[in-house]
C-alpha cells in the first residue's frame, strides 16, 4: 500500500477530534463555502473571520451579491486584498441569477464555469457543500500530499498539481468527502505548517510520511524559485483642505483597479493630473506594501491647500466617508493614522 493510500481513515479520525470551530463550517451551502474560499485564498483565517461575519450580515445571499454596488463591493472587501476577486464574485453572482435563476449550481463543470472560479475552488464548493467525491488542492493540500509521498516534484506546475488530484481522488471516503477535504486543509493549515517545522508528533500521517521517515521536510514541498519583484520608490502627498483629504481613483484595469488611493506617483513625477509644481509640504512617514510582482516603498508629504479646486476625478473626502464608503487598499495603512490625526477629530 502506498503512503497516500493509508492516509483516509486516521485523517478522519484526527480530524472529528481537531477541527476548528469557524462559521462557514457551520452551515456549509454553496455560496458560504464559495464566499469563505475566495476570502482565504493567500490569507489566514484568523484574518478573514471578521470579514466574513460582515459580508454575510449585508449580502447573505447570491442575489444580494449581484445586485450590491460595487463601491459598497469594495468596501466590504477593503483589507483583504486582491481585489479582482471581489469583482469576480459579483460577476459570477450575476452568471448564477442570469444562467441558473439564482440557484447555485450542483454540477461541478457548471460550478467550475463560474467567473473566478478554478479546479481547487470548484473541488471544495462541490466536496464540502454538496458532497461530491471530488479533490480540492490548494496549497496546504500540496504540502500534505508531498511530504507524505516524499514527492519532490515542483508544486508550482500544472502537472504536479493534476497528478496529485489524480492521487487523491480513488481514495476520497464516499460517506465523508466534506471531511475529507476540509481534513486535507486543516492539517496543512494546523500541523504540516507551511513555515517552520511541522509538528509531526500530532500528525495521523505520522507513522508512514516519507518526508518525515527521511528527515526531508525542510526540502518539500519544492517550489521553483520565484523572480525577484520590482521595487518601487513611491511620493504620496495627503493634501488637506478644511477638515477633509485629496483622493484620487486609480484606472480601471490594473492593479487595484478602480479604488481609491491618496495621490502617488513614481519618486520624481507628479501624480496624474496634477498640473503645476506641488507644494513641498511636511514629512509625513514612510511605509512598504508588498504585491505579488511589485514592492512600493511609500514616502509621505502633507500638504495643506489654500483652494478647493483638484483635478478632474479627484474628490475631497472626510474622515467618515474615508473610513464608511471609499476602499482604499491597504498599501496605505502605513499613513492612514497621520489621515485620521488631521481630519478625524472630530468623531
């Protein structure tokens, strides 16, 4: 019997006895388990609970998804970044109402079809809510699987990816796929960790995991080395007039495409629109944000402005429309406390 092949029945058992407590497991339909899946993609959990509970109080269901404002969309999702994929829910909210009249669908080459929605996406709606025997691997799944088949295949490639859902799929329990999958990512999430090492004392995988019989762990899984991102040198200037602050809204397409941000442009240039020479202003602080392909290293100045007039697309903002109704990303974080000094007082 090969490893991967004992893993079922102790998997199970660990996890009736492990699994944590979170709320789209407690009434795992469709559009939870669909919601939560977008939300933790390259995120933890911890980080997501909150945000959850807040999408859920305000669109509970998939024709409130569709029909919610995109500001409002963003809003909620302001934090959690990525924000495409707040854009391709709602897209794949409107695909169900128009294709499925608004019921979610249960076949999963029609649920894989959905806007934003891939293999392991499409793997866990069907596994976890409608209880199809289908593999669901995402990063924790790829981890458990290769430390126990000591697979030192790059992870990162589509063929690993299809050969180890091939691996999973003759040993998916019939009675329990919800577990099992759910299992798969509790225990790359809890126990095979992703940094450090991984605590193979409470592993059910413990006594026939190759990577841990050879000591090979701290090798697998094996990613193919990443190209290094480009770092940007970034001025951001937070203008001020009466109480309220400069915002700006990003291009349509491209990254974080659509939000709003605090005028910034490339160390030397002037932000778009802007005609003139901007007054120097005050140091305001520093800060780093880290995207996928690129790294912003952010210098601040406040500016205090003697007109009311800013460049077309521009808006003046308060600290209560900034903090209920405009998304900006969380690049920003860094100089929002110097934001909420100048104009938030009053609340």
């Amino acid at each position: 019997m090969q490893p991967l092949e004992q893993l079922p029945i102790p998997l199970l058992e660990w996890y009736r006895d492990n699994a944590r407590i979170l709320p789209w497991r407690e009434d795992p339909t469709p559009y939870h388990v669909w919601v939560s899946e977008i939300m933790l993609q390259q995120t933890r959990v911890a980080a997501v609970l909150d945000y959850y509970t807040r999408f859920m109080a305000e669109l509970p269901d998939v024709a409130a998804l569709a029909e919610v404002p995109e500001q409002r969309l963003m809003k909620l999702w302001q934090g959690l970044g990525y924000y495409s994929r707040a854009r391709n829910l709602q897209a794949a909210a409107r695909q169900i109402m128009e294709e499925h009249g608004g019921v979610f669908p249960t076949q999963y080459e029609q649920v894989r079809a959905l806007k934003g929605v891939g293999d392991y996406t499409a793997g866990a709606i069907c596994s976890i809510a409608l209880g199809q025997p289908v593999p669901a691997v995402d990063g924790n799944v790829l981890r458990v699987v290769t430390r126990i088949n000591g697979d030192e295949r790059d992870i990162l490639a589509q063929s690993t990816k299809r050969a180890i859902a091939q691996q999973l799929q003759p040993i998916i329990p019939l009675h329990a796929p919800d577990k099992f999958t759910q299992a798969m990512m509790e225990l790359g999430a809890t126990v095979c960790l992703p940094n450090g090492a991984p605590q193979c004392q409470r592993c059910p995988a413990r006594d026939f995991c190759v990577a841990r019989a050879q000591d090979s762990w701290s090798r697998i899984p094996v990613k193919a080395p990443k190209r290094p991102r480009r770092v940007e040198e970034r001025d951001v200037w937070l203008l001020y007039r009466e109480n309220r602050v400069a915002l700006c809204q990003r291009p349509p397409k491209g990254l974080l495409a659509g939000l709003w941000e605090f005028p910034n442009a490339l160390h030397g240039q002037l932000p778009k629109g802007w005609e003139g020479d901007m007054p120097q202003g005050e140091f305001a602080g520093v800060a780093r944000h880290i995207f996928t392909h690129v790294e912003w290293h952010l210098t601040a100045r406040k500016v205090y402005l003697e007109w009311d007039k800013l460049p077309q697309g521009w808006m003046w903002c308060t600290w209560q429309e900034l903090n209920d109704i405009y998304a900006v990303p969380s690049a920003f974080d860094g100089v929002m406390d110097g934001v909420k000094e100048e104009i938030g007082h009053d609340l």
